[in-house]
C-alpha cells in the first residue's frame, strides 16, 4: 500500500520511508510509526511520520501482516 493517504496509516504500523537525505537516491528507510506529522488528509509524495527512532520521512509503503 502507498502512503499517499493519511486514513491508511495507523500509529505503531511498520512503513517504509524516504528520509530528507534520501529522497534523490530513493533509499528506503523501514521503522515503526510513532507520529503522524502531516495534518491534510494526503499527499502526494507521501505522508511525513516521525518514525520511534526519531527519524523523520515520508511514507512510501505500508506493510501489512
């Protein structure tokens, strides 16, 4: 699932995302969601979450079980 949409992405779900540093090379970074940082309802480069690591990034997968 793509995390262009805000409703799809719960707090304590597993995500890939594109950290600052990593948007030109497009290197994923996999964590937990801690916040949801993003106040409208999408995106369309992603959702940004902060991760509980702290790292901060836009959404672009969502993993399911």
């Amino acid at each position: 699932m793509s995390g262009q949409q805000r409703n799809q992405i719960q707090i304590g779900a597993t995500v890939d995302i594109v950290l600052k540093q990593d948007q030109r090379s497009g290197k994923l970074t996999r964590g937990v969601v801690k916040d949801l940082l993003t106040k409208s309802a999408s995106h369309p480069h992603g959702i940004k979450v902060r991760l509980e690591d702290g790292q901060v990034g836009r959404v672009k997968n969502i993993l399911t079980d």
